[in-house]
C-alpha cells in the first residue's frame, strides 16, 4: 500500500470521527413554542392509564398560572372536587427574605414555599448564581401538596406565619379535614452543616377523634438551568439506600425527563436533586433511614403567553411522595408525625458537598462522564486533578491573582516537569532523523532478508543509543495527564466569571466575552458556532507549526503516524471550538512551551550529535591499542 493511499484513509479516519462525534454529541435544539390561539385542548387521559401517564397528562394539560403566587381560590371549591376540604386562611399573601453569608433565600406564604435563592458570592465570584429564580410555574420550590387521584391540593394555598426569629421561620396552615400542617425553615448552620444548606422540618398534626391518612408530594428544585450553554448538562437525581447500607443513584439528562416524567416507587429515596456544570439543588431526608417513599422526575410546565403551555427543556423538577397514617387524637393529646429535610443549594465541590456526606452527598460530585476515559486512567486522573491539579492552580494564583496567568503559570510547571521524558522522545527521533541515509543503505543491502535487515537496523540503534520506543513512551505517559488536565479545566468552578486579557469569563468560549456573533452551522456534521471564537484558531496555528517544525522520523512507519498527525490540529481545534477559553489557553501555552522546548532540544542533540563521532572514534583507538598492548 503506498504512502499516498494511507495518507488518504487517514484523512477518511479523521472525517469519520468528525461525523459520529457530531451524531453522538448534536446541539440540542430549541423547542417551538406552541401557538397563542386556536390551539385545542388535548383529550383527558383515560382512567385506565398508568400513573406515570395520569401524571404527565395532569401537568400538560391543567391550566397553570403565570406565576407562581396566583390569586387564592374562594374556600372549599377546587379542593372540595376533587374530595378534600380546602385549607382555611388566617393568612396574607407575603414574601419573607432570610440572608446568610452565602445564601439569600426568599420564601413565600403562597404554599409556604422558596421563591428564589441565591449564592451569594462569600467565596468569590464565580460561586454567585440564581439557583431558584423562575416564577412561571404555580407549584413553589419545596412546595407541599396532598396528593388525591394524582393531582397535588393546597401547593398554593395561603399559610400563616407563626414564629419569626433572625434565622427561623414557622409556618402553619389548617385544614378542615382535621390536618394541620407545620413547616419550619431554620438557617442557622452548625459545626456539622454545610453554610449552602438549611434545615426544613414538616409537622403533621391530626387534631380529629379520627383516624387520618393521606398522602403529599414535596416539591424539589425548580429553575436550575445550564451554567454553560455549550455543555447542556441539566440533570435530575434519585439516589437511594439500599437495605444493606450501600446507596444506588439514578441519574437522567433532562432530555429524557423532558420525553416524559420519570417515578419511582417503593424506595427508601435519601435524595432527589438537579445539578448543572458547577452547581446542585438537592433536598434531603435528614433522618437516620428514609421511610418507603416515591420519587419523581419531571419538566417544568410553566404557562406561556396567552394562555399557551411552555414545557421548558433544560428545567427539571424532582419530588419525593410519602404516605402518612396518624392515630385519632384522644382528648387533649394531638397525634403528630415530624419529618426533617434539608436542601442544599451549592457548589458541586466535594470539599462542599463532604460536609454532609453522612447524606450521601459525595455522590453529586462533578465526575468524569467519559467511560473509557475512567476504565483506563480513572486510578490516576481523578486523584491528579482533585489532589495536583486544582489545590497547585489555586497556589498559583493565590500568588498571581488572576486564573488566566496561572493557567498559563501551570502549564508551564508541567512542562517542566515533563521535560525529561520529552526530551528522550525528541532527542530519539532527532537521532533516528540523522541515521536515515544509514538505514536506508541497509535496507537496500538486505532487501530480499528482513530478518537480516532488522537485525542490523537494531545492531545500527545500539550502536548509536537509539531506543525506536523512547518516541511512543512519552506520550503514552503524558496521556492520563492530559485527561487530567482537560477535565480539570472544563469543569473547575475557578475559572467562572475569572478574566484574563479581553475575556470576561474563561469558563466559556473567549468569543463571547467580545460579542463575535456569526450563528454558523457546518452542514451535515450539524455543528453550530455561535460565536468568532479567536482562541481555537489560535491553537490551530500553533499546534500546526508546532508539528511542521517537529524532527521528522527516519522510521517510514513513524513519518505516516507523523502526517496522520497533522490533521489532528484541525479535528481537535473543531472538537474543542465551543469550550472554555481556560481550556484552550491552556492548550495554546503546551504548544507555544512545546515549540521552545524542541529549539532548546534540537541544540542540545545537535551538540551531542557532533561530539558523539569523535568520542567512538576514541573509544575505537583505545581499544585497538589495548588489543596491541595485549599481544605483546
């Protein structure tokens, strides 16, 4: 096969991943709204429909408010219908705000609720974020609904304010069934919780000579969108624990929550969560063990202009469902069942999430999302980046004071580092290089023997302290380093809203810091480019003069791995286009040090090179005059 040929299948390979990469990776697309007007009713689910298909015709079809604190309905007719008295009201319509050094938390007397929240930036700016700021839809965040033929009462209604401190709140609600419902918020954090979370507790009081039971769903999160628009990486969480201690974790993208809702039933449910790149909004049973409850996935269905259902795609929604059975009260004597949560709304940082890992916590942390990537290097990327990596970048810029700096700081660190290994490689190829013409002779000499053909070729290497495989180990030792490095950078919470030069925030692509707008797609490959990013082109240019000027291989072998390289700029700079610029500076600091690195090298072997001749021509002379000395 000729050089020619190979070359073309190497080209045919690099277009072939670049078309399952944007199969298996395609930009989601925007969902259509629905129209304003003359849009009919779907048909009612009918009653012999399974629950997870009652449920999703319940939340796409009844009508929702435009916010979440609507009106309250006149006492006993919505409720009464479906077979629940309403509650009574001793309330107004309020909204209550509680500040901690790191949250602010907004709650609501409509369903006793969380309207928004917000971390604060305590740490620094790349932790502020509105964890919780939609008000399109009618059920609240931490919303609590009776739950009756699949349709949630009372999320909305009103509750009084019973109790008020600087850090706590009670609020109360009566039914006339003989339920009395009590919720306390406490935001004061002691030495074992995290300054990210709160304490929730529901009270459920049975005031009747009757035995009561009843259901409720307690609503999570709602409103925790994408940190990154080019990483959709929106997802719910169900973690459960197992009766033998060990905990099971279900995690879904939120595309698959946007098809349809997903429950669960009959699990002992610890946690249901959403996460994004950098952040999580769980809601935790804090108890010792979790009772047997439900758990739900679903989408945020909010109501859109006129009147139109707005199912957003990048909003999930998680519930837990319990089953609640008190005694009849007996006289003065008030049955009640207490339950204790917590929410935790934080960075998705094990050093955050680790206080309250006897929660299960950890199991939230960001993690490599690359299978083969975790079976081959998992034992030594994920400690490099946890334990090396991010604690050396905030050392750096601890110092420096700017993330872009440091990056370009520790790049520099580690090629330092690496410097020995490639420094083999090179000076290996650069010897190969100069034993061409020799090798070629000899592949001339022995063409029609390979067997003697490779012999001397070896004997020439030996002679010469060539090592043909000092040019792959390298590489295959920077490689889990590499990984490393490029998870660190796309997932690490420093870089958000850090600036460097004319970039704002190196968490996203450098195009959009200057406002480059071009809204291009690459045909077929179905690839969009929002943004004229400049960083990407520039390690385009870089890395492909940096493998123009590399030593070329004596090894035929070698010289086609090194022309199937040169298209790997390309490919990766495509690849890569729409990451973070802290990534991508990083890329174009290994290649720029890279460049210096093989001058330094090519001297350094260039010097070797010319002494080597000389000292064997010693060597040579010695031996021959000890030889002589010895028949003497």
């Amino acid at each position: 096969m000729s050089q020619r040929v190979r070359l073309l299948i190497a080209m045919a390979l690099a277009l072939g991943i670049l078309i399952v990469w944007g199969k298996l990776f395609p930009p989601r697309q925007v969902q259509e709204p629905p129209p304003e007007t003359g849009q009919e009713k779907p048909a009612k689910p009918d009653a012999q429909e399974d629950g997870d298909s009652r449920l999703k015709a319940a939340l796409l079809e009844e009508p929702i408010p435009a916010t979440c604190t609507p009106p309250p309905a006149e006492p006993g007719k919505a409720a009464t219908a479906r077979g629940l008295d309403a509650p009574t009201y001793h309330a107004v319509e309020q909204d209550i705000e509680f500040r901690t050094e790191y949250l602010r938390v907004v709650l609501t007397t409509r369903g006793a609720a969380l309207k928004s929240l917000e971390i604060l930036p305590a740490e620094g700016p790349q932790y502020a974020m509105d964890i919780i700021d939609y008000e399109g839809e009618a059920r609240g965040r931490l919303s609590l609904g009776l739950t009756d033929a699949d349709e949630h009462i009372g999320e909305t209604a009103l509750y009084s304010v019973e109790e008020r401190s600087d850090t706590k709140i009670v609020f109360a609600s009566d039914w006339k069934d003989g339920w009395r419902l009590v919720r306390t918020y406490d935001f004061a954090t002691g030495k074992e919780d995290s300054p990210y979370a709160f304490r929730m507790t529901l009270r459920f009081e049975n005031r009747e000579a009757r035995r009561l039971r009843t259901a409720f769903t307690l609503n999570g999160s709602a409103g925790l969108t994408m940190a990154d628009p080019f990483i959709p990486q929106v997802r719910g969480h169900v973690l459960e624990l197992k009766d033998d201690g060990s905990v099971h974790l279900e995690k879904h993208d939120v595309g698959k929550v946007f098809d349809a809702p997903l429950k669960y039933e009959d699990r002992n449910i610890r946690l249901v969560a959403v996460t994004n790149k950098y952040f999580a909004a769980a809601l935790i049973y804090a108890g010792d063990k979790p009772p047997v409850s439900d758990a739900t996935l679903r989408p945020l269905v909010a109501a859109g202009e006129g009147g139109a259902k707005d199912v957003h795609e990048n909003c999930v929604v998680p519930a837990m469902g319990y089953e609640i059975d008190l005694a009849a009260s007996d006289g003065d004597r008030v049955r009640t069942h207490e339950m204790p949560f917590i929410f935790y709304a934080g960075p998705r940082q094990e050093a955050d999430l680790g206080v309250l890992d006897r929660y299960n916590m950890t199991q939230l942390e960001v993690k490599m999302d690359w299978p083969i990537f975790g079976f081959l290097f998992g034992w030594f990327v994920e400690p490099f980046s946890k334990i090396i990596i991010i604690n050396v970048l905030k050392a750096i810029y601890s110092v420096i004071g700017n993330y872009g700096v440091a990056i370009i700081a520790l790049t520099l660190l580690l090629r330092l580092v690496m410097f020995p290994l490639s420094r083999k490689q090179q000076e290996s190829m650069q010897k190969m290089q100069k034993l061409g013409p020799r090798m070629k002779a000899l592949k001339e000499k022995f063409k029609g023997n390979k067997q003697k053909q490779n012999e001397e070729v070896m004997k020439l290497y030996k002679e010469h302290g060539v090592n043909p495989a000092a040019g792959c180990l390298p590489m295959l030792l920077q490689m889990p380093m590499f990984i490393g490095l490029f998870f660190t950078l796309r997932y690490a919470i420093d870089l958000r809203k850090a600036g460097f030069l004319y970039i704002t925030d190196l968490s996203l692509p450098d195009g959009q810091s200057l406002g480059l707008h071009i809204d291009f797609t690459v045909p077929f490959f179905n690839w969009h480019f929002p943004y004229l990013n400049i960083l990407p082109l520039l390690m385009m240019g870089v890395w492909t003069l940096q493998q123009a000027l590399a030593p070329k291989s004596a090894d035929p072998q070698q010289r086609q791995t090194q022309k199937i390289m040169m298209i790997m700029p390309i490919v990766f700079g495509l690849l890569l286009y729409n990451y973070a610029a802290g990534l991508a500076l990083y890329m174009i600091g290994n290649m720029f040090f890279g460049l210096v690195e093989q001058h330094i090298v090519k001297k350094i072997v260039a010097r070797q090179l010319s002494v080597e001749p000389t000292a064997r021509a010693g060597r040579k002379q010695s031996a021959v005059s000890a030889r002589k000395h010895g028949r003497r």
